[in-house]
C-alpha cells in the first residue's frame, strides 16, 4: 500500500527520489522553498541571454540514461544532448592545453607538452576505467549503511587504492606540472585536494577523458525540467514559494512538516535540502549531528559566482576554460588548509553559447565565471567586485583582447546568496568533501538514526558531490524507503 511521502528541496536527489518513489505507488509532494525547482540548479535569463547558475558540466552521459532508463525513457525524450569538441582549454602562464573529445587528440596534446607522456596517460585512464565500472555499478549504489558494503571481489583486491591519493598516483606517472594539474582537476568536483582524495576516485578521469564533455541544448536547466516532466507524469505534485519550518515528531516518529505555518501529515518525510539545516528543522533531540561534528567535517568550497552579459562574440575561449595560471596548491591552501580569500585565484570560465546559440542573442556571448573559495568567509560586496576586477584582468592578458567595455550586465552571487537561497551550511557550494574519512559508510547516513520515517538525500550524504551522484542519492534513498517502510 503505498505511503503519503514528503519531499522537502526539489534538487536533483529530491526530484528523483520523488520519480522512483511516485513509480513505487507512492503519493508524493515537493515542497521548495524558492519560487522554481531545481535547488542550486536554478536558471536565469535576463535580457535574452540564458545563464545556468550551479552546475554547469554534464559528465557520466552513462549515468543520466540509466535514471531515464529506469523510467522506460532516455534523455533524448527530454533534450538534446552534444559533445563538445573540444571539451576544454586549461590557461597556464605560458601555454593553453586543449582537451579533445577523445583519447587520441589528448594522447597527441599531452605528447606535444611533454614527449612520451602518452604511454602512461592510456595506462592511468585504463586503471580509471576500471575503477569507474567498480564504483557506477558497485559502490556508489550502496546505502552507506554498513562498512561491508564496500568488501567486494573486485574492491578487496584494489584496497590499497583507498589509501593512496590521486596526487600520489598522478606524480608518480606524470613530471610536467602543466600535466599534473591536468590529471588532478577533475577530482576538485568530489571537493577535496588531490593529495586528500583516495586513488581509486580517479575514475573521475575516465569521465573526463573516456567518456567525454557534453551539454544538453538550452543548458543544464534542460535536465531539472526533464525531471519535473517526469515527476509530474508519475503523479508527483510540486509546490514552489513553500518553505518548510519545522519537521514534526511524535513518539519518535516524523508524522508531519511545518510549510508556511500550515501543517502537512505524512507518513514519510524526505530531505533533500542542505543535511545539517535539515537537522535544524527538528527539535534538538532528535539531532543526530552536533555543531560540533559539523564543524570538523572537510566541506567543499564555496563559490563567487559572476553571469555575465557580452555584447560582441569572445574570441579564444572555448565553451569550458579553466585559467590555471596561477598557483595551484597555493589556492588550494587558501580553500582548505588556511581558509582565506586567495592571493592569486584560479577560476573558471563557461561560454556555453560558443556552442549553443540559444543561450545568448546574436552576435553576443553569455559568460558564467566562478572562483572557488573556503566556505564561511567574509562576502561584501567590496570583495565580490575586488575579484572580479582580478580576474577579468587575467581574462584579457591570457586572452589578449579587451572585453571590460563590451560588459552588458553583471550579476554576482557568493556565500550569502548560498546561505539565503539554499540555507547552505556556511555557504558552501558542492557539499562535503569525498576524503577518506569521509567516504561511503562514513557520510551522513540517508536514514535517521533517532526518527522513524525520516530520511536524507542529497550531496551531504551518499554517493557525495556532483550531478550524478545526486540522481543516484535519489534511488537510494526510495530503495531504502520501498525496503523498510513499505
């Protein structure tokens, strides 16, 4: 018989928890606070220029056509979906790398910067496909609930890869240090250093390089209306502008929700918001984590966020361009080992309409730039427009062209707009870091050890940070509910 479940946030754990649970013969209502879906996947569109403000990489296409799959769907019912060639330019001081759509252009790229470089590169990626298989088919659809979930045939002969580092492995094959920060960036989207993140998370290589950079048509918000299409097809009911205030406990037992001081009765209550604001909507009792444990939890960082309005075409950017011309480990200090606003940031930049044109009007370029930085620091607007001014200069001498004159609008967003919108914990970005310790078993658990009926979903808990990841936390989590609650 199915349950009355309550989904609070409408990310992209929450909207798909709520399509497996809806499928399930569930009756199931999202409430979000703000006045659209999508969590830190919202839109804007201002003066015909189209801006994803969080996420803006699509990786593991594999990932997305398994959750649509589930549903006797694909993506391609949804949006379009292009790879993009090339993936993505890295701004060094001295040099652009250029990142092809497949591994014989990268192999050739690497060659070009360091000669012979390309026999351990096919030998590194096919160690990180190995351990993409192991971890999309095997460990990150494990609850978390149990450390034996990880001890497998295929994990208990790889252990040791949990006990190296990416940065170990990484410099152990590779000397040039243009190449190096190549091979480690893509570990920054599991929110940790290099030097923090087990090995075996290397398969975020084999996503980068096997499997390629794509972009749905219109934007990333593409894949947040796909998945409110389908939630609604399955019967789910959303409620926009519907801020939960309290989760209501009765004989230890979630029995309703609090949402714009009216009460909601539900069998079963669902966060898919930040985990430890979620924690905060319960009386202190049935708390499970303590400020305490919150504050020595590795977060990953936050950003300052720049949406950007050009009005002439950009030239020498890509879709995708990373600006490592400064000192990588130094910034990453600044982010996690001394937590400070940076000397000499590293940033990113995103052009998606050099490739979609539906993103900006004609003979224009919409331009999305984020810097990361710790959570919790100060954000003025004094700052936010100090660093702008750092970076856009940067833009221009690697870029050799001015574009200050041809700024339309710019739009910011920082920590505070985090804390506001998405009661982030101190304004983080991606959630908690993937470290060792903070790993599978060890994240915050997706069913309440203290209330019954009340689960967790999202990038506080398992898998961890990322789109992907989010979609499965989502499966998860209805598993969890269809096996113990139904």
């Amino acid at each position: 018989m199915g349950k009355t479940i309550s989904i609070i946030g409408s990310g992209f754990s929450a909207l798909s928890a709520s399509c497996y649970l809806a499928q399930a013969g569930h009756a199931v209502s999202i409430y979000e606070k703000n006045s659209t879906v999508g969590g830190r996947a919202r839109q804007l569109i201002k003066d015909g220029f189209t801006f994803d403000m969080g996420p803006s990489w699509y990786w593991m296409p594999d990932v997305f056509e398994k959750f649509f799959n589930d549903f006797k769907k694909t993506s391609s019912d949804y949006y379009q979906l292009d790879k993009l060639d090339p993936a993505y330019k890295i701004f060094f001081s001295d040099d652009v790398i250029t990142i092809g759509d497949h591994m014989d252009k990268i192999c050739k790229e690497f060659e070009r910067i360091e000669a012979g470089s390309s026999v351990p590169l096919r030998k590194f990626i096919a160690k990180a496909q190995d351990h993409y298989n192991i971890a999309i088919n095997e460990v990150v659809l494990k609850p978390g609930l149990s450390p034996f979930e990880l001890v497998t045939k295929e994990t208990i002969t790889r252990v040791d890869r949990f006990f190296r580092t990416i940065s170990s492995d990484v410099r152990k094959n590779f000397k040039n240090p243009k190449l190096i920060s190549t091979l480690e960036f893509p570990v920054l989207f599991l929110g940790a250093k290099p030097e923090a993140t087990p090995s075996f998370y290397s398969f975020m290589n084999f996503a980068d390089f096997g499997l390629g950079t794509w972009h749905p048509k219109g934007g990333m918000y593409e894949i947040v209306k796909a998945l409110k299409s389908l939630a609604e097809s399955l019967g789910v009911s959303i409620h926009t502008n519907s801020n939960v205030e309290k989760i209501n406990v009765k004989n230890k037992t979630a029995v309703s929700i609090t949402v714009n001081g009216n009460i909601i009765p539900s069998d079963i209550v669902i966060s898919g918001a930040d985990y430890q604001h979620s924690e905060t909507l319960l009386d202190t009792p049935y708390r499970q984590y303590n400020a305490k444990y919150w504050e020595s939890r590795t977060f990953a960082p936050s950003s300052l966020l720049f949406y950007i309005g050009f009005n002439k075409k950009l030239q020498q950017v890509e879709h995708h361009n990373l600006f490592f011309d400064t000192d990588f480990k130094a910034h990453a200090e600044d982010i996690y080992d001394q937590p400070k606003w940076p000397n000499d940031p590293l940033f990113y930049a995103n052009f998606p309409s050099v490739t979609d044109k539906s993103m900006a009007p004609d003979n224009c370029e919409t331009g999305f730039f984020l810097i990361p930085i710790a959570p919790g620091l100060e954000d003025t607007p004094e700052l936010r427009q100090q660093y702008f001014d750092i970076i856009i200069n940067r833009f221009e001498k690697r870029t050799q062209q001015r574009v200050q004159e041809s700024i339309l609008f710019k739009e910011s967003y920082c920590i505070k707009d985090f804390v506001d919108d998405y009661n982030s914990y101190k304004g983080n970005a991606y959630g908690m870091a993937n470290t060792l310790m903070q790993t599978a078993f060890l994240r915050p658990k997706l069913k309440s050890k203290k209330v019954n009926q009340l689960y967790f979903t999202g990038q506080l808990t398992v898998p961890g940070p990322g789109v992907p990841p989010a979609l499965i936390s989502g499966k998860l989590v209805a598993d969890l509910i269809n096996k113990y609650e139904v």
